[in-house]
C-alpha cells in the first residue's frame, strides 16, 4: 500500500501497526501519526534496528496491509 494512504488513514493502521510492533506504545503511535521517518526511529529505538532496517521492515508492512 502507499505510504501515503497508511500516513492519512494512520487511525485505522495504527491497530495494524500495533500487532506488528508491540513493544511500542498507544502513545508512541499516536505521536508517530502515520509519518514513516518517526515511525521508523520509534522502531530503531525500541527494537535496537538500525534506520535502514526499520525503513524496510515498514515498507515490507506496507505492501502486506
């Protein structure tokens, strides 16, 4: 999916993104509001992954949602 449709629909994937990434919070998410950069550093920091690495994984998110 688009990471634009994600970004402006982010109420309705932030669900989504919860099951996926777990460990962050309702607040984090609610924080991140769909923007793939902050949600890509909330990744990064609470999953030890490096930028690069979060970036794909949510790109690999994006296109199964």
């Amino acid at each position: 999916m688009n990471w634009d449709q994600i970004e402006g629909k982010w109420t309705e994937f932030k669900g989504k993104a919860r099951q996926k990434w777990g460990e962050l919070t309702d607040d984090e998410l609610d924080q991140v509001q769909g923007n793939r950069e902050e949600l890509a550093g909330k990744i990064q920091a609470k999953y030890g992954k490096t930028r690069e690495e979060a970036k794909r994984e949510i790109d690999e998110w994006a296109d199964s949602v």
